[in-house]
C-alpha cells in the first residue's frame, strides 16, 4: 500500500508527542527533525518539505498553541491540518461545463494509466453522477491503444468514437464532438496521445486538441511510482497546457508517495481522482483529509 513506510515514521514520531500534556518548542522542534527526514525519505520534494515544516513549526510555536501550553494532541493536530492543506484542501471536484457536453481533455506519457484511467473516469461519471460519457481514441500513436479502449468501452458497453491510427488527432477530436451532440452526450472523455518524454511535438498536438474542443478540464494522468518524475512531469505539461487537475495512478502500489503530496504545492494542481487498481471501478476521487489520516492515522 501506498504511503506505508512514511505513515509508520510518522506515527512513531507523533505517538512519542501525542501523550503529552505540555509542549515545548524543543519537543517541537525535535518532532519536525524527524517529521522532516520522513518527508524526506518519503521523497516529497525538498522545497515542499521546507515550507511544510516552517509552517507547522510556526502554528505550532506560535501563540495559537504555545500560550496556553497545549497538549501534544493539538499539535498532531497541527501536523494534520497542514499535510491536508498541502495536498489541495478541500476536495477538488470534476468540472461541469455550463452547455453540455464538457469536455475533458485526459494527457499524460506513455504507461501513466491514460487510456485505463479514461474508461475508468467514465464508469464513475455514469456511476455516481448518471452521466452519459463519450469515449474518444485520439492517442493514435501507441500501438493497440484505440483497441484497448474500445475493448474497454465494449466492457462497459458505452460508446468510442475513433477513427483509428492513420487520422489526424485534431480532426478526429472535432469529430468527436459533433458525435456527441448528435447522441447527446454530456461528457467527451478524449484519451491523447501520450510519447516516453515530454517533447515539443506532443504538446503542440495536444495544444492544438485544446484549442478545437475547449475543455472543462485537462487531466494529466501520472504515476505515483514515478515519485519527483511524476512532479516534473507534470510542471511540463502545466506550463503548456495549464492543467486543471491530476489523477494520480498506481497509488495501491507501494509508493512512497512523495509525488502525491508534492504535487498540488509544486504545480498549483489539484489532484482530482486517485487510480487504486488495475480494475475499471478502481478510480477514487481524491480527499486531502482522508490521505492525511490515513498517513497520519
Ligand atoms: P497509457 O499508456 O498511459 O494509456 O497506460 P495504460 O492505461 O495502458 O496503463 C498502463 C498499465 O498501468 C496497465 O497495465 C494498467 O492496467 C496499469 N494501471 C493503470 N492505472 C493503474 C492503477 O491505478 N493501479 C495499478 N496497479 N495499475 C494501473
């Protein structure tokens, strides 16, 4: 499981604090040294780490908790509200187009979950949201993926419009929309394209589908295995293509999981679902809070 080691460091480091019924700032101090080579080990990013700790120290230390000498509860509580608030907050929902259909653009390298996650976005909009989505194979450049999503889409019997690997991807998402007016689809899930390394072809291709189909939402798909790459990753693709949101795949692997907890300060991105599987239910919309408890326990 994700997370584990950094969530028994953790919880080791805040269990020596959580007993006590006065604080002080060495405690603290000593607290945020080990929260810190956690963090560190975990592989959130370095400059992440640094904020994050300077911040805990300063609402910790600082009046609001110090004055009164407060138990070591209110600290852990600290640590929490802050590893919340480090991961985006509140919930980041999918967005709604005010005039359907909306459009949700799904980008990402090659192996990231893409063409999985596309489906699996799909099955949750019909599931919980009564959605009626419209699939798109755009990615024409990896062998078998427009198969592998029509293979998926068949699963789940729902529609895939594609015009397979010879046709340009911009006509084919230009297409795709008229399609969907005429079968009245709210969503159009379009999987793009993905290459091994963020190149100047992609994005100008994927610029190019943003342009023509004016997205609701562009999603990166990256995977959490990939730790600091996943962050880099998607700060390319932010850069070009301003992001609205992430899906973070293979979080029910053992990943350390410092990309799912760099992400959101380093690109200004929320993470929007989290890919728990290899099955087509096994998408989860993202909650900051619960990520925090379940690392924090
Ligand atoms: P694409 O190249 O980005 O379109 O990648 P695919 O959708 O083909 O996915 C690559 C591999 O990752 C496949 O074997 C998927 O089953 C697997 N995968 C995708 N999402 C997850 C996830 O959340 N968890 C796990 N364990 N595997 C995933």
């Amino acid at each position: 499981m994700a997370f584990e080691g950094l969530a028994e460091r953790l919880q080791g480091t805040l269990d020596k604090i959580r007993g006590k019924g006065k604080v002080t700032e060495a405690d603290v101090k000593e607290m945020m040294r080990e929260v810190r080579l956690a963090l560190l080990e975990a592989d959130v990013n370095f400059k992440v780490v640094k904020q994050f700790v300077n911040r805990v120290k300063e609402r910790a230390v600082g009046q609001e908790v110090m004055k009164s000498l407060t138990p070591g509860q209110q600290v852990i509580k600290v640590v929490n509200d802050e590893l919340k608030e480090l991961m985006g907050g509140e919930q980041s929902k999918i967005n709604v187009a005010d005039k359907p259909p909306t459009v949700v653009m799904m980008v990402g390298l090659q192996g990231a979950g893409k063409t999985t996650t596309t489906a699996k976005l799909a099955n949750h909009l019909r599931k919980d949201h009564n959605r009626k989505p419209l699939l798109v194979g755009a990615d024409v450049y990896r062998p078998a993926a427009i198969d592998q999503l029509e293979t998926l889409g068949k699963q789940l019997d729902m529609p895939v419009f594609s015009l397979g690997t010879e046709a340009n991807p911009v006509d084919i998402a230009k297409q795709a929309m008229e399609e969907a007016k005429a079968n009245h689809n709210d969503y159009v899930i379009i999987d793009t394209a993905g290459r091994l390394h963020v190149d100047e072809e992609l994005m100008e291709e994927l610029e190019n589908i943003k342009a023509v189909t004016e997205p609701e939402e562009v999603l990166l798909v990256v995977d959490a295995m990939t730790g600091q790459d996943a962050v880099n990753v998607a700060d390319s693709f932010n850069n070009q293509l301003d992001l609205s949101g992430v899906v973070m795949t293979k979080l029910d692997g053992d990943t350390r999981g410092g990309a799912a907890i760099s992400i959101k300060a380093v690109t200004d991105t929320p993470i929007k679902f989290a890919g728990m599987g290899e099955k087509i239910d096994a998408l989860e919309p993202f909650h900051p809070d619960r990520m925090a408890s379940r690392i924090l326990g």
